[in-house]
C-alpha cells in the first residue's frame, strides 16, 4: 500500500507517460516491420495525445491541486487570512508538506496562547507591582527630631521587602522586614505583613505584643517554608527614648556621631512565620540615640550582594561605608552614597534578591517637617 | 562567571535510632532551591522515625529559601514527634541561623553520632 502512497503523483505520471511512449514507439515499428494498414500515423498521435493528457490529470490531481491548496492556506496563514488544516494522508512529499503545514500553524496556536497568556500575567504583575509601592510609605510621618532617608529596589517586578512609618499617640512606628525570597509569593507575605503591623500598632504599644499577635495571624496563613524577619522600632518624640524588638531581622547599625564609629546591634528574637507563638523570644529594648547620631536598617540583599567572583558585599564593608559617609552627609546623600558603594563592588553583576535601606538620624526636637528627605527609589550616583 | 552548587546527599535510613540524616554541601539560595529543595521535602514529608538530621558542614552559604525548607523539615519533624538536629554549620550559615532564631529552636551538635547521645545533666 504504501508503493502507491508514497510518490503517487510522480509514480504513475511516469508510469503513464512512459507506457504511452512505449505503446506510441511500438505501434510505429509495427506499422513499419509489418506494414499494418490499420496502423495509421493519426491513430498513433490520438493515442500518444490521450495517455499524454491522462498522465497530464493524474499529474494535476495528485499533485498540482493539491499542492496549490496548500500553498494558498500557506499564503492565507503568512497574510494574516483565516485559514484551515489541510489533511492528507499520503506520505510523499505533498503529505510532508501538509503535516508540516498542519504542525506550524497547531504550534502557532500554542505560541500565540502562550503569548496572550503571558501578556495577561505580565500586567497582573504589573498592577501588583504598582501595589506593592503605593503600599510602600511616600514620606513618613512628620516627628519633630529625626530625618529619615529610605531606598528599596525589588530583584523581581515585585518584591519581598518591606517598610513603613506609622505615628500613632505621638509615637512613630517603624520597621523594615524581609520575606522569603523574592517575587510574587514573598510581595504576599509583605504585604500581608504591613497590614497587620499597621493594624496592631493602634492596639498596643507593645513592641513585643504586636510582633507576637503579627506572627500569630500570618503562621496559621502561610505555608511552611516561607516566613518573613522584621525589627519593628519606636520612637517617643516627647522623651527622646527609642525601643526595638527584633523578629530574626539583620543587625540594626548605629553611626555614633561623638565617636564616628558605627556600632552593630543584633535584632534578636525569631522570624515571624516559623512557629506560632513568639511572644517569650522576643525582647524589647531600650537604645541610646544621640542626638547626630544615625541608624540604618537594612535587607540581606544588601550584605548579600555578590561580586563576578561569589563574594559577598558583607557586613564589614557596609560599617566601613556607613562610617564614610555618615560623617559627611544626612541621611539621604549617606544611603546614595552606600549604594554606589554596592553597586560598584557587584559591578554589574546581576542580584537576585530585594534591596532595601534606610537610615533614621536624630536632629534637635526644634527640627521642622521641612527637613525630613524621603525617597523609595533606589539611586546610585 | 561565579556559578553557586549546591549537592544534597541522602545517607541510608539508620534502623536502629530510627533517624534519617542528610548532608547539604555547597551553597544553599534560590538556584539550590531549585535543583534540590523538591527532593529535600519529599525526604521531609516522606520521615517518620524518631530524629531528622541535617548535615551542613559543608554548606557555605545559605538564604531565606534554604532556611525555609530547614523550617519546614523541623515543623514536621516536631509534628510527629521526632528529634530534629543541625549538624556542625560554618560559621556564616551559623550566624544567618541565630540571627533569624532557628538556631536557638532546634537541636544542635558536632557529629550525627552526638544526636543519639543522652543530653549531658547540668
């Protein structure tokens, strides 16, 4: 069977053809050999002429209308014109065609759901991203006596960092926290996070409360790989004092304007998220905070940051830039300044994790809202 | 171009202390995550004997998502009951532990061998 499927068209074209030829050639040697009057030159050219047009539409059937009808739903597919599958099942060249033609354009289908698809997620993450940075604070709250500078770059369209500024009594709130990893799932976890702080914060004044009631909604929400470390600070305008408790959230760092040193505070306490009471590890603490003096809080995206050789941008290296550029700039030109630091030891090497600074500094409790310089964006110059 | 690894090695079920350990070597992030983090918590999810130990000896290096599967194995671990241990982590994975907590949380000591031991009495 498949003698006559493949090549079909060609195979008996040459067949008729070539039996034609041969009966034509025989009839004019007979003709000649044995004088057969019968045998007339007009008799041989109709049947030369007849098998000629019949290998002629045995030709056209089989593989010029068919190859043509391919060819337009191929000019129909490339111009953009609705067209359909051409089924066929020959395995000679016309049937090759029609499987690829069919395979085109099924994976064309597949291409141009993906497409759509991917444009739909695409602008989902889009609006998620823009979310995400309306949720971000624009500028903190107006408390006499500090000025706050704060950066934060995402490694993906949304990121797993997060910070805010809550004032509440004459107190100001504030924290930096980071979720696991980066991306859609930690941007939930932030997200989630910042509300529950922001509500807690009117419940209690508690550091310690609002962490553990904040760790206890999100354990019983999130899965189990992913929790989010926090240090949530609180500063008292009228009495100058300022108190952390730490959620497993990096090291706060202190520039001490009267010594230019820069002194490294560990957060303590346990991640939020990991188990579901955290109420008896987290501590709450009192810290000086001289006037001059600056904090920086930061994401471990930032001492993580590696250069083309896997080195780590590390600890050491931001107290050596903090203690640089703290003692020549306020907070804002400082965190610019650090940042150019990191960007240049990574030197182009891509990250793959969120970025996020800030730096609080005590000024005098007479200091105007016209100081406070507040910025989300992430600048390097 | 630094290109981090991270290797997983599940050692045999030990039937006599009923415990499962395995050992991480190389770097723990989200390329780590992806190459080894499915079959850690099948591993994990699959357990249960009585102590889960996680070799991290030669471990280098290790983030949020590494930490969160060493979270996850010790919730199911104290789930079911059983014992879950850290084993000799360098000092970076040792800091990234205590400064997110896990360490003062889970068991720790200085070979597999140590799990089994009896808690010395004060």
């Amino acid at each position: 069977m498949n003698f006559f499927r493949r090549n079909f068209g060609i195979k008996i074209f040459t067949l008729l053809s070539g039996v034609g030829l041969s009966l034509g050639l025989v009839l004019i040697f007979l003709r000649i050999r044995y004088e057969l009057q019968f045998l007339t030159l007009e008799f041989v050219a109709y049947g030369i002429v007849f098998f000629v047009l019949l290998a002629y539409f045995v030709f056209w059937f089989s593989v010029s209308r068919p190859l043509r009808e391919i060819i337009h739903e191929m000019e129909a597919l490339l111009t953009g014109r609705e067209y359909k599958k051409f089924f066929s099942k020959r395995i000679d060249e016309i049937g090759v065609m029609a499987h690829f033609f069919n395979e085109i354009t099924r994976k064309l289908h597949t291409f141009a759901g993906s497409v759509s698809e991917g444009q739909n997620m695409a602008n989902e993450l889009e609006v998620a991203a823009r979310i995400q940075k309306n949720i971000l604070p624009a500028r903190p709250s107006t408390v006499p006596g500090l000025v706050v500078s704060a950066m934060s770059r995402p490694a993906a369209r949304v990121g797993g960092d997060s910070f805010d500024f809550i004032e509440n009594d004459g107190k100001l709130y504030f924290y930096i926290g980071d979720a696991t990893g980066h991306g859609v799932p930690a941007g939930l976890i932030m997200t989630m996070v910042n509300a529950l702080v922001r509500a807690f914060v009117r419940v209690s004044s508690s550091l310690v409360t609002i962490l553990a009631d904040v760790n206890r909604v999100l354990k019983s929400r999130i899965e189990k790989t992913l929790f989010m470390s926090l240090v949530l600070l609180r500063f008292d305008s009228s009495s100058g004092s300022l108190s952390f408790a730490g959620a497993g959230h990096e090291h706060i760092l202190f520039y001490r304007a009267a010594t230019g040193q820069c002194d490294i505070i560990p957060a303590g306490g346990i991640a939020l998220g990991m188990i579901p009471e955290i109420g008896t590890l987290v501590k709450e603490q009192v810290v000086d905070f001289a006037e001059g003096d600056m904090l920086f809080l930061y994401t471990d995206g930032i001492t993580e940051a590696r250069n083309s050789q896997g080195e780590l941008y590390g600890l050491e290296r931001l107290k050596v830039a903090i203690s640089k550029f703290a003692s020549q700039y306020p907070p804002q030109p400082t965190l610019t300044k650090i940042a150019a630091d990191v960007g240049s030891f990574v030197a182009g090497v891509q990250q793959t994790d969120d970025m996020t600074l800030i730096a609080v500094q005590r000024t005098s409790a007479s200091s105007d809202a016209s100081q406070f310089q507040f910025s989300t964006d992430w600048r390097e110059t | 171009m630094y290109s981090p690894t991270l290797v997983l090695t599940i050692l045999p079920f030990d039937t006599a202390h009923l415990a499962q350990a395995c050992r991480f070597a190389g770097e723990f992030d989200k390329l780590g995550m992806e190459k080894v983090g499915a079959e850690f918590l099948d591993l994990v999810s699959n357990f249960s004997g009585s102590y889960f130990i996680v070799d991290l000896e030669q471990l280098h290096f290790i983030n949020s998502e590494g930490i969160g599967v060493l979270i996850a194995a010790y919730s199911h671990a104290t789930k079911i009951g059983a014992k879950f241990f850290l084993v000799r982590p360098d000092s970076h994975v040792r800091d990234i532990l205590q400064t997110l907590g896990l360490w003062d949380l889970v068991g720790h000591s200085d070979s597999i061998e140590q799990c089994f031991s009896p808690p010395l009495s004060p």
